[in-house]
C-alpha cells in the first residue's frame, strides 16, 4: 500500500474527508490537479455514488488530473468496472486513485502522468480584455480603456508566466483590481492553478466578490468559481447552539438568552452562517461561546457536520479557482506551513500563485500576526469558561459536576464517578481559584509599575528593556508572573487528569463528549498562554521586541504583555517569496519620491535573489492640476508648540465653512480629535454642518451615514485614513491636521530605530520619514476618487514645506495646485477654488 501523503496534500486529503461524510459514507467521485511532485493540491467532488459518476468525470477530467473514488468497505482492491475506468481515463492521460473513507490509504491504479507544461498567458489575449473593443467594454457602462490598467494587467501576466515577484503601484483611477485579476483568472484556468488574492480591508473583499469578479465572470463567459475564505471565528457552530438550548442554564448567563433564541431563529435560515449575515450584533461574550473554533470541532463526529456552515465554506474554498482572504488569513496559512513537521498543512488548499493588494500593509500585518500577545482579560476569559460565578455557577465544571451527581438521567454513580466529582469541587475548583488570583495579583503589580516606569501618559506601553528589568520593582513582578504560571500549570495537569479519568469510566465517554471536549480546549489555551508568558518575561535577545500595553481608559483591567519580531524581512523571503511561484504586491501607495527602496527594504524583497523581483508604477488618470489644490498655511505653531492644538481648531472651522462641510479632518490622536470635535462642535451645527465622529457608530456605517447627509463633517483617526472610498461630492476636503509619523515611544517603532542606529544609519529618514509619507499619501488617496471628483486637500502641519523631509511628502504627492502662505491668502484661495466649482456645477 502506497503512503497517501506522497499522493495527496493533506488540506485536500480533509477536504475528501468531509466530503465523504457528508455523502453519507457513500462512494464519492472526485476530480483532482496535481502540482509539484504530482501531487494532488486540488480537489473537487464531481459525482457521488450512482450511474452518473463515469460521465462526469470523464467530461470533468483533463490530462495531468486525477479521478479519486472511496470504496466504503475499506477494501481498495480496484473492481472490474475501477479497471475499465482507470483504462479508459489512463489513456487520456488521466491517473486513478482508490481510498478509504477516512483518506488515510491509497491504492494507486494509475499513477499521476506528468503534469503538461504550464501554459503561458497570451498578452495579447489580456491586451485584448482593456481595449475599447474588448470584452469588459462590453460589461461596463461607459467603459473607457486606460493605458496605465493595461500596462499593469501585462506586467501581471509576465510575473505569472516567468515566475516573478511584482511590486507595483497603481495610483487611484487605473482600474488595479481588475488589473490583476484579469490575468489571475487566465492562469487558473489555463494552468487549474489556484490564486490567492489577500487585501487588507473588508471593503476591498466585498468589492472584489461582489462586484469585480463577477463582473470578470460576464466578460469572459467562462465557467469558474470564487470564494471569500473568512476566519472561522467568524461562523456559527450549530453543536453549541444545541448546546445552549439544552444545556444553556450552565453555560450562559440568563441575560443571554434571547439572543441565543434570536440565534436559533436565523440559524434555520441563513444559507452562509456567517457573523456578517446575522441581521444584529451578538454581544462579544455571547458569539465567543457560539462561534467555530478549531480546538472544539469534533469535525466528522460531529451530529451537525452536515450541516455545519464553517466545512461548507471549506469545501466551497477547496474548489475555488480564485480565493480572496485577508492578510491575517493568509499570514496564519503562511505561519502554519512553514511549522517543522508540517509544511504542506495550512489554513488554506494548496497555491503557489499570489495577489496581495493593499500591500503597504503587509509589513504591519507580519509584524503583529508573528507576535504574540498574553492579556489578563484573555487569561480570565478562558477560566471563566471553565467556571465563573455570578447569580449562580456556570461554566464546564459546575457542568461536569451536574451530570456526575447521582441519580442524573438514571445512571448509578460507582465509586470512581463519584471520586471525579469530588476532586472538582474540592481540588480543581480551589486551583481555579487560585490561578485567577495568581493571575490577577501578577497583573496588577505589573499595572503598578508600569505606571512608575512608563513615561507614556495615561496609554500606557513600556518596552521591557534590560533597563526595566534591572530597574528597582521588577524583580518582584516577574515572580509574582513566575507563580502565577506554576498555577496555571497546575490547574492544567488536574483537568488533564479528570479528562482521562472521566473518559475512562464506562458510559461515560460519549455521553459527556461536549463538555470534556471544551475542558481539553480551555485546558491546551491556558497551557499556551502560560508557554507564551514565559517566553514574553525572559530577557533573552530572541528576535522579539517586548512590551507592556495598557489603554488608560480601562485601566489594568486589559493590561497585556506583548512580543513582536524586530525584522519580518528573512521571514517573508523564506515563508513566501522562496516559498511561491508568483507573488505580486500592489497598493496605491508602495512608493517614497518614486521609488520602491523602503517598502522592498521593510518586507524583504531586496533579499530575494537574481533579477526576479520587478517594480512598475503606473500613475492615476485623473488631472490633479485641475481637480485639486493644496492649501499649507505657514503663520500656523508647529504641532509640536503649546499652542498647537489652541489654533487648530479655529482652522478647521474656517476650512470646513469654506467647503460647507463635505469633509473628513484626519488627526493622529484620540486626544487631539475629541479636544477640538468640542470645541467646534455646537459653531458647526450652528453653520448646518453635521458633525460626525469616529466611534459613534461602527465604521461601515459611519461612512454609510456620512454620503447620506449633505453637509457632513466627519472626525476620524488612523483607520480613516485608508480603505474608506468616498465618491462625488459628498467628500469635498480632507483636512489633514499634522503628518502622520509614528508615535515616537511605540515599542516597535523605538526598537526599529535603534537597529537602524546600531548600524550607522538615519533612522529618521530612513525608517520614520517612508513610514509616515506612505500613511499621508493614503489619506491624501480619500479625497480623489473619479475624474469628476474635484476638492481641497489642507494641512495644518507647516513642517511639510518649512523642514528639509517636507519635500519627502509634497514630491511623493500626484503633482497639482499647491498654495502656501499665510492662513488668511491660503484661505482665500480656498474659497475662490470652492466658488469655481460651485460655478461649474451650475452650468
């Protein structure tokens, strides 16, 4: 018998699984691609378990695919009608396979034949797609060809078909998205190659599946299937719904309870299953106890599996031609095949080709997904799932501790069940207890002396430097953390202990499967958080910069302990670059001054061997000149003066009555935001401008409200900057009120700068400086979003033409009308800009 894993990836080899299951155990018929090695990294069930099964996968299969069928019996011996089929295919270049039911062995009738060659992309097959004639003017109203779209799709295409690592900006307007897809979708089909497509914001997800591969699909009449991949967090798990409704008065509080029968309700009728589908927001506490988690999936045992919305979506995944994820997705899929062990296992179904848009974030992404992160909210979370106490004890002791009384549901209690109820009350309880306490006094001593040490205000982040460790206090702190991992690994060693006991008595097992499967969960989390806490408090230089982290509004109540890598770049060469066939990374905004150095620097690409990294910028269509102006204030304090803040609100006022509002006014700070959204708020709702605010409402529906309205002023912070698309003119002016540099303690930042230090370079200027003209470029990005768009772009932030680095950002800047001067010629000119357009719009 052959080893399967030599025959099928196991991503695959799960997805087969499933798909059996949910056939009842029946025979299934499969069609699958093989990759490197002639192994199979795709699959889809094409037939299952009747006369219909050789037609479709004869009309399924192509030279260099496999058919793969279960024999439910589990004797793989290939029947006469297995031989004739695998005849029949295997003379069309076609190999077969027989497995079991669980794909764990393989009988291999014909082997794999070799793969053809990859078929290269024609260019002008894709040439032919942006012209004016061509097939997406004949599904786009309007449609104009734009040389820079088709410039870009070409250089796609050559990534894909010479195996290159593409790093292109596409300003706004150039049509990107399509840009890439175009040639992803050839090479899918043409090689039944998947492509992956990972973006940063939920936006661009909902654009590319809602609205741009669909579109696509129209263009090119050919059969092919798409799926947003989302994290299984995300979906609902119907045993623990059925649990809740059960069994619930252990598990969840009483003020849970319509919302776990409004859950019910939509459970029997949602198709997706989705947290983004349920038409109203659970509470937190309420969906982190309903949610799919890996570690509680009892996957085919599972009474619900065929039903189950989280293994749907896999399947749908495991079949699609092109997959869209988010970076933190793909970065999980990335971290996991690359774990000794295991690199072919993955969140994802094999790939090798990869679109990663919003690429100016990949660095940020890296950093935090490779980190690890210890809160006490997150410590106490997980042991108030083993037991908490409120108006009454909930959680899985109290649980076990009801169904082992004795007399429940019938069942005589022997000796030994009576002995596992005892030690919960009496030992585990009281070492659940203890680590909470443990935890907690650890946390708050911790608390305590970051407040002494940290210099940072009321948001609290201290970097733990050798000098912090040394520093009078910490001694203390670290073995108060010292007991309370003792605790924490004592508590884990007793539930492990009342798990196999309990499993082992008679009858007992299965009808307690649920809770002793949530016990080994919380038990592995805690055991985790502890391996975790222990590597975060060591002083040794491991790569990680650490750090303490607490929000001021809460207090030490979310208090965490953090590690991030100092340097993605190796990582990403050695996980991705090394490890894919083509990966392209697009954004709008990849350059400083026109040039690539800093973004190739920070993710590793200048370490990518030879000449197989390409750049191309291809600038945006719109007329900048004309659609424009920039007005900078010079007789303003500079941001970092004491008067600052006293003098920006008066100019933003000014700035927001010259436009009628129609604006969004970007700060950098909470603080800055709420001082002045005070000040100016009653003068604006005097003037008819509605005043908006970040945190109001959720995000999606802030910007919702704010097209709405027709005077709208809107104060965001960091996430407004980027990913929120505004067309018309609804969005008029954005107003930036100081540049975008990072905050000067963050660990990460502080840590960067010293390794640029320690190696003779400018930190300032080559790391703070590219960080901070990237991030004033995705907020100049809000303003001009079609060629009709016209508007103002202020900054209040006179550094940008009065410091040597200011021309950093203005020459990073599409060239157009840039006035400068004192605030009342600025202004001015503002005005008569608006007056033009008011003008314009009444011809």
């Amino acid at each position: 018998m052959q080893d399967i894993n030599d025959y099928i990836e196991p991503a695959i080899a799960g997805y087969m699984r499933d798909a059996i299951t949910g056939a009842g155990g029946n025979e299934v018929f499969f069609v699958g691609a093989v990759g490197e090695g002639r192994r199979l990294t795709r699959a889809e069930a094409v037939a299952r378990g009747d006369e219909s099964a050789v037609p479709a996968i004869a009309r399924e299969a192509a030279v260099g695919d496999v058919v793969i069928h279960n024999h439910p019996t589990g004797a793989l011996t290939p029947s006469g009608a297995d031989l004739d089929v695998a005849s029949m295919l295997g003379s069309r270049g076609v190999g077969f396979f027989i497995v079991d039911n669980d794909v764990r062995n393989i009988y291999v009738v014909v082997e794999p034949f070799a793969k053809e060659a990859l078929k290269q992309i024609p260019e002008e097959e894709v040439t032919s797609f942006f012209s004016d004639g061509g097939a997406l003017s004949g599904v786009m109203d309007g449609y104009e060809s734009r040389p820079g779209q088709a410039q870009m799709a070409l250089d796609v295409t050559r990534a894909f078909n010479n195996g290159k690592v593409a790093c292109l900006e596409a300003g706004t307007g150039v049509g990107k998205s399509m840009a890439y897809l175009v040639p992803s979708l050839l090479w899918a089909l043409g090689n039944k190659e998947r492509v992956v497509i990972s973006t940063n914001t939920i936006n661009l997800q909902e654009q590319l599946i809602g609205k741009d591969i669909p579109l696509l699909g129209r263009a090119t009449k050919a059969p092919f299937k798409a799926a947003l991949v989302k994290g299984r967090g995300n979906y609902l798990c119907m045993r623990k719904l059925a649990i809740a409704l059960t069994e619930g008065e252990f598990m969840f509080e009483p003020g849970e309870k319509a919302g776990i029968e409004a859950i019910r309700g939509w459970a029997d009728k949602t198709k997706e299953g989705s947290l983004s589908d349920l038409n109203f927001v659970p509470g937190d506490e309420l969906w982190d106890k309903l949610h799919s988690e890996s570690d509680t999936c009892t996957r085919v045992n599972c009474p619900y599996f065929t039903r189950c919305f989280f293994f749907r979506a896999r399947r749908e995944a495991a079949a699609a031609d092109l997959l869209v994820v988010n970076h933190h997705i793909l970065l999980a899929d990335i971290a996991l095949r690359s774990e000794p062990g295991s690199p072919d296992t993955g969140i994802l179904p094999g790939y090798s080709r990869l679109i990663v848009d919003e690429g100016h974030n990949l660095e940020d992404g890296a950093t935090s997904y490779f980190g690890s992160r210890v809160s006490r909210l997150g410590l106490l979370k997980t042991l108030g799932r083993l037991h908490s106490r409120r108006e009454r004890e909930r959680g899985v002791l109290p649980y076990l501790q009801s169904q082992l009384a004795p007399g429940k549901k019938g069942r005589r209690t022997p000796e030994t069940v009576e002995q596992w109820r005892s030690l919960i009350s009496g030992s585990i309880l009281v070492e659940k207890e203890s680590a909470s306490a443990r935890i907690n006094e650890a946390f708050d001593m911790l608390y305590s002396f970051a407040q002494t040490a940290s210099s940072s205000g009321d948001d609290i982040k201290m970097r733990l430097k050798d000098t912090v460790r040394l520093s009078p206090g910490w001694s203390d702190v670290d073995e108060s953390f010292a007991r309370a991992c003792q605790e924490i690994g004592r508590l884990v060693r007793s539930l492990e202990s009342l798990r196999k006991g309990i499993a082992e008595i008679d009858g007992l097992k299965e009808s307690l499967a649920d809770p002793l499967i949530e016990m080994k969960a919380l038990a592995e989390r805690l055991d985790g958080y502890r391996t975790a806490l222990e590597a975060l408090l060591r002083g040794d230089d491991d790569g990680l910069v650490k750090w303490v982290e607490a929000p001021g509004r809460k207090g030490g109540r979310v208090i965490s302990i953090c590690g991030s890598p100092l340097d993605v770049a190796a990582e990403m060469k050695t996980r991705v670059y090394d490890r894919l066939k083509t990966v392209v990374i697009t954004s709008a905004t990849l350059t400083v001054k026109r040039r690539f150095d800093f973004i190739m620097k920070r993710v590793g690409l200048d370490l990518v061997e030879g000449d197989r990294v390409v750049t191309g910028i291809f600038p945006s269509p719109f007329d900048y000149q004309r659609q424009v102006l920039i007005g900078i204030p010079t007789d303003i304090p500079e941001p970092t003066a004491q008067n600052y803040v006293g003098a920006l609100g008066p100019l933003v006022l000014d700035s927001l009555l010259a436009s009628s509002g129609r604006a969004f006014v970007l700060f950098t700070s909470y603080r800055t935001l709420n001082q002045v959204y005070k000040e100016l708020q009653p003068k604006m709702e005097h003037a008819g401008i509605s005043c908006m605010k970040q945190g109001e409402l959720p995000r999606h529906q802030l910007v919702r409200e704010f097209k709405r309205r027709p005077s709208a002023a809107l104060f965001a912070t960091d996430s407004f900057w980027e990913g929120v698309d505004v067309m018309g003119e609804a969005l008029s002016n954005v107003i930036i009120t100081k540049l975008p540099f990072s905050v000067p303690d963050d660990p990460v930042v502080e840590a960067r700068q010293e390794e640029i230090a320690r190696r003779g370079g400018n930190a300032f200027m080559e790391y703070v400086v590219p960080q901070a003209v990237i991030k004033f470029r995705q907020g100049f990005g809000r303003l001009i979003r079609s060629k009709s768009d016209r508007g103002s772009i202020m900054v209040f932030d006179k550094r940008v033409v009065e410091k040597n680095y200011g021309r950093e950002f203005l020459g990073s800047l599409p060239e157009g009308r840039v006035v400068t001067g004192p605030w009342k010629v600025t202004l001015e000119r503002v005005r008569e800009f608006f007056a033009e357009e008011d003008a314009i719009n009444t011809r």
